[in-house]
C-alpha cells in the first residue's frame, strides 16, 4: 500500500541553525500539507501546498519556514534559524482527492532544538 | 469555544466492553469530519470518515449530527489493540487544512 515516507526520522539541531525536513508523499496525490504536534499537546496546521504554491499557511508559519517541492517527488520544509519552541514532531501529509480530502500522515520527524 | 472539543480521558474499559467517544465543533458551515487514530508518538492514522447518514466499518461506528454540531465514535466489542487517542478532525468551509481535536485517549483493560 502506498505510504508518505518522511526523513529523518529524528533530527537534534542547535537553537539557530536551519534544518530542512524532507517528505515523500504518496505518488499520485495533489495536495500536500505540513503539521506539527508539541508534545502533550494537538496536532496543529501549518501549511498546504498545491500546483506548486502554498494555498493556506496558519500564523504558526512565519517567515522562518519555507516549503518547497524541489522535484517530482520530495516536498520539503525548511525552518531557517529554528528555535527551542520548534521543538515539535513534525508530520507531512497528502491527499489526492479535492472532495473528502482524506489526508494520509507520514511517520513523522521529531526536531528536538538545543 | 474552540474550534473542536473533545474529552480527554482517558476511558479505561474492559475488553468486550463497547465505548462512545463524542466531539463538538463551533463552526456551523463545517464541511467534513474525519475520526483519526494515534498511538504514542506515531503519526495520525485514517479511522473513518463520517458521512451524514452515518457510517460502519466493523465494529466502528461513525455519526453526524448537523444540528447539534457534534460527531460520535462507537466502538463495539473492545479490543486490547483499541488502545490510543482518537482523534477528531473538521474541515472548515473554503479551506483543506485539518483542526484536531486533543484527542480522547482510550485504554483497553484485559
């Protein structure tokens, strides 16, 4: 069964650095989307992405993080100069269809900032 | 309000036994309901969608009801394996973006 594969699986990284985390989504699915989960707490919208531009961004996603789809497959996030409240698992989804929009979640990175 | 509340938990119940989750969600013009699960430090995974005539799959069942702006899980039968957070999620109008609820977490006692 087609699956959203996503690396690394677990990325330590010092406050100020820029880390990119690097999704894989389902072949054939149009949408793509970014969300993080603080510990102990919801899973939270940042971004979704279609026709290779962003079609909504929540007020989590400021002008550290980018999103980018360098290719035919990879769908990136970037967070520029990360900070210790990034700390966060960080999971990408997709969707294929407009209607329903049944979204399917990769395995997700947990970003730990030092 | 927030957009979508749920009860945390944790209900802990026997296997065997069937359990009832409910969510409620603010925005009247929402579009489209989903009931996920997750188990400790995992990704989301895809339970049911929840239609407005209701819905089963096995021992799973899924309602919508419009009027009071909530949607329902009901788990017959219990399984060890039933343990997680179940987490719903709305669709809001003009937009694909996923609200989660916090979850309900449910331990299934042996």
């Amino acid at each position: 069964e087609p699956e959203v594969t996503q690396t690394p699986s677990h990325q330590v990284t010092q406050m100020g650095q820029e880390v990119i985390l690097r999704c894989v989504p389902i072949s054939n699915h149009l949408y793509f989307y970014w969300y993080r989960q603080i510990l102990g707490q919801k899973v939270e919208f940042l971004v979704s992405f279609y026709n290779n531009e962003i079609s909504e961004k929540s007020e989590i996603f400021d002008d550290q993080f980018s999103v980018e789809r360098p290719d035919g497959s990879n769908f990136t996030l970037k967070i520029r100069s990360t900070k210790l409240e990034d700390s966060a698992m960080y999971f990408c989804a997709s969707s294929g269809q407009v209607f329903h929009n049944e979204q399917f979640f990769g395995p997700g990175t947990r970003l730990t900032v030092l | 309000r927030k957009e979508v509340e749920q009860d945390p938990g944790p209900f802990n119940v026997p296997e065997g036994a069937t359990v009832a989750f409910n969510c409620t969600y603010s925005n009247s013009a929402s579009q489209s309901f989903f009931w996920y699960r997750q188990d400790c430090r995992k990704e989301p995974k895809l339970l049911m969608s929840v239609y407005s005539s209701g819905n089963e799959d096995g021992r799973f069942t899924a309602q919508l009801n419009r009027a009071s702006q909530y949607i329902s899980l009901l788990i017959r039968d219990s399984k060890l394996s039933d343990s997680a957070t179940y987490l719903c999620v709305v669709i809001g109008p003009g937009t694909y973006k996923y609200i989660f609820g916090t979850g309900t977490r449910l331990k299934v006692l042996a």
